[in-house]
C-alpha cells in the first residue's frame, strides 16, 4: 500500500510565525541529523494531538534538510485540522508526520508559470526556490483578495516575473491572457481555490494547453466522492486479512472496507493522497484527482476513498 509503505516518525516543532492574516507557519526539527530528502511540491501528513491527520505542502527549502516548514490556513468552517494547529501551543512538543510524499512534481521544463490564489503558494514556494536556483525562466502570479493574507510574499523574488496581485484592489487578473500568452514549451503549475483552478482549466483547455497544466486541490467540490457513491456491485479482497466484501450499488468502497480493516483518511474525496493503496487484481474505477492519466491507465494504485471497481473482483493490498 504505497501511503501505508512510510511509517510516521517524530519530529519537535520549533518555531511558529504569523505569516499574513490568518496564515501560521510551524517548523519541525529532528532528533539529530537531517530529515528525509524531498522535491518541489511535496506534502507532508502530519498527525495532530487529537489523532485526526492533515496534509500541507513543504515550503522550506529544499536544500536545507535541518528543517521542515509549513503553512496553514486558518478556516473556521474547515474539518477541524487548521484550527486545531492555530490554537493548540506546538511549540517545543513533539508530533507525527509521515512522508514527504510528491503527487504536485516540478517537471524538467525550459520554461514555467507558476499560478498561485491565497494559502495555494505553499507548494509554489519550493519550485520558484527551485527555479531561481538552477536559474529556469519563470513567471509567477500570486494574487489573493487582500495584501495582508498573502502569505511569504516578503520572501519571493522581485522583478517583472513576479506578478503580486490584490484582488480587492485590481479585480480579478487576467488568468486567460496570461494562460495565451505563455510558450508551447512553458509549464503551467496552478494551485489555490477550486473556483481559480476551474477557471485555470478551462482556459487551457480552451488556449489548447491541458497537456501543459498541472493543479493541485486543497479542497473539493465533493462531486468526487458523490461520483464514487454509486455504481455496479462488486467484491473486493483484503489480501492481508484475507475478507472477502461486497460493495454494492449505493455503497463507496470505504464505506465498506473501514470496517474490517485501518485505512488512513483524511480529505475523502480524492485529493489528498492518504489512502493511496496498492491494487494486486482487477480493473480500479478512479474519481480522484491526483493520479494522471498514465498512472489511472496502469491501475496499480487507487484512491480507495473515492475508488470503485470497472472489473467484478477487485483485491486490495490491505
């Protein structure tokens, strides 16, 4: 089971800043040495006092492996995790995290965009750390309604290629003009909003740029786990435990599996990668959003929060 092969190990949290309104930064140091080596665009989970697990992207350095950063956005009508982290006193004790894991990589490229609404500049953090470092062409917009949500913007770069932009000041930017205006050879990364992220696909779809596009979701609209909510009846296999269960046609796979077996959650709906599980027999049916088309067309993992099966019999690593 490919989320299950890393064991969560402790780190002590160092060090909390108020990065904009609303945004907390933690930061994590090991016992001793450095901490496992990571790319551009990697998440970590990270396990909170009260047991429940949470995704956030790396934003250090990634060539500085003595720490690891993170950023939260704080919202109050979340699932619980990011205000838990605000108003809990981390510092000084010590948490769980497992990883890094990489579903967002920076791809060898002559050229990149980078777009980023609000807390969706974590992940960019780390490639334009990366891009100014090996000195790759880049443009990157980072907007967000207000300046004093936009979190680490004392620490990009300055320059016509960094584009920051308030909203509640200028209106919404030109994400078609500046999606046209972009090189066959260009790279698009695009993190932020579900809206932003609709509005960015659609562009490129119509700019005939999909295959150059890559997103990563914080959130979801919930069609994923509708969608997975229903279909054909099939079997699935625990080979670990060797059940045997049926899913049937108005029942999600973990609906069904959670009670015979520990599966790790979080979001639930296909987009943060927890509960990715390595697939030994059959056809997945995916709904997520994090594999591509050449990993969903293998069939060697599935999100099985949001998985079903397109074959009768479906055994699972679990």
């Amino acid at each position: 089971m490919t989320g299950e092969d890393q064991d969560f190990f402790e780190v002590t949290v160092s060090k909390a800043t108020l990065e904009a309104e609303g945004v907390i930064s933690l930061e994590m140091v090991p016992d001793r040495g450095l901490l496992p080596a990571y790319e551009p665009g990697s998440h970590l989970d990270i396990e909170l006092p009260s047991g429940l697990v949470r995704q956030y992207s790396l934003c250090s350095p990634p060539s500085d492996l003595s720490f690891y950063r993170i950023a939260v956005l704080l919202e109050p009508e979340g699932r619980g995790g990011s205000q838990e982290i605000h108003e809990t006193a981390l510092v000084g004790k010590r948490v769980r995290i497992r990883g890094p894991r990489n579903h967002f990589p920076l791809e060898p490229s002559p050229r990149y965009l980078f777009i980023a609404g609000g807390i969706g500049i974590t992940p960019m953090l780390a490639m334009v750390i990366r891009a100014e470092r090996e000195k790759s062409p880049y443009e990157l917009v980072y907007f967000g309604r207000r300046l004093e949500s936009l979190a680490f913007r004392k620490k990009l770069a300055t320059g016509p290629h960094v584009k920051v932009l308030v909203t509640g000041d200028t209106g919404r930017p030109d994400l078609a003009g500046i999606i046209n205006g972009v090189t066959d050879d260009t790279l698009i990364y695009a993190c932020g909003p579900i809206e932003m992220l609709k509005d960015v696909e659609d562009f490129c779809e119509q700019a005939g740029r999909t295959p150059q596009l890559r997103t990563e979701r914080f959130t979801s609209d919930g069609e994923a786990a509708a969608e997975a909510a229903s279909g054909d009846s099939f079997e699935v296999v625990l080979q670990r435990s060797g059940a045997v269960l049926t899913v049937g046609p108005d029942q999600g796979l973990l609906e069904v599996i959670r009670d015979h077996c520990e599966v790790m959650t979080s979001c639930e709906d296909g987009y943060c990668g927890t509960c990715e599980t390595t697939v030994l027999e059959g056809v997945p049916e995916h709904h997520d959003t994090i594999l591509n088309e050449k990993e969903r067309a293998a069939g060697r993992t599935m999100m099985v929060c949001v998985g079903r099966s397109k074959t009768p019999r479906l055994v699972l690593d679990l």
